[in-house]
C-alpha cells in the first residue's frame, strides 16, 4: 500500500471554539473528529499545536478499529469514542482510502492512501 501525505486546506487551523468538519473518506465512511478544551482529547485545550488523541464521534458506519474507545458499545453509530490516539485515526483514515473531505486537528497528517 502507497501512503502519500496531502496538504490540508491553508485556512484550516487548530479547533479553537469552533467544530471541524465531518471527516469524508474515498469509500463513504465519515466521522467526526475534534480536539479541544471542549473534547476528550489530549491534551485538553483550544489551539495546542498537536494532539496525540482526539475525540471521534458518529462515525457514519461501524469502524472495528474504534470500537474499543466507544463510551456505547451497543450502538457504535450513534456515540462518542473518547482519547483516540492518533494513530489509530491514522489506521481508520487509510483503511477507507484516505480523506478526501474536512478537517483534522492539529497533528494528525492528511493522508490519501492508494493500493
């Protein structure tokens, strides 16, 4: 498997006191993913240059990759996954063929992944 790192959109930045949008992946999975003082993330503050986990939420379809995180095992399409580390973002990302839509918090690298 081929992993190329992309650039993110020049306007995105750290999430200070606003949501990102809706991570969109080549193969129609999505997700949530935030990090701030608002979110389960570390560290646990607006605007940190980097974070090593983040908050996912509402992934479109069940992901096994995040299940173990999830606060509601019983309904993984409809519930928050705290302290994600970021490299399992990394996994989830490239597993559905990498990101083609929204945004990422600080630190974890857009990626596009090709077979």
């Amino acid at each position: 498997m081929k992993v190329q790192q992309i650039n993110p959109d020049p306007e995105h930045g750290p999430p200070a006191y606003r949501l990102n949008q809706r991570v969109e992946c080549a193969d129609g999975f999505s997700m949530s993913v935030q990090a701030s003082s608002y979110n389960y993330s570390h560290p646990r503050r607006d605007r940190a240059p980097s974070y090593s986990q983040v908050e996912v939420g509402m992934p479109n379809s069940p992901e096994p990759l995040l299940a173990q995180y999830a606060e509601d095992s019983l309904d993984l399409t409809n519930t928050v996954y705290p302290y994600v580390p970021r490299q399992v973002i990394v996994d989830v990302i490239c597993k559905h063929g990498g990101i083609i839509g929204g945004q990422l918090p600080a630190g974890i690298p857009y990626l596009r992944c090709n077979d």
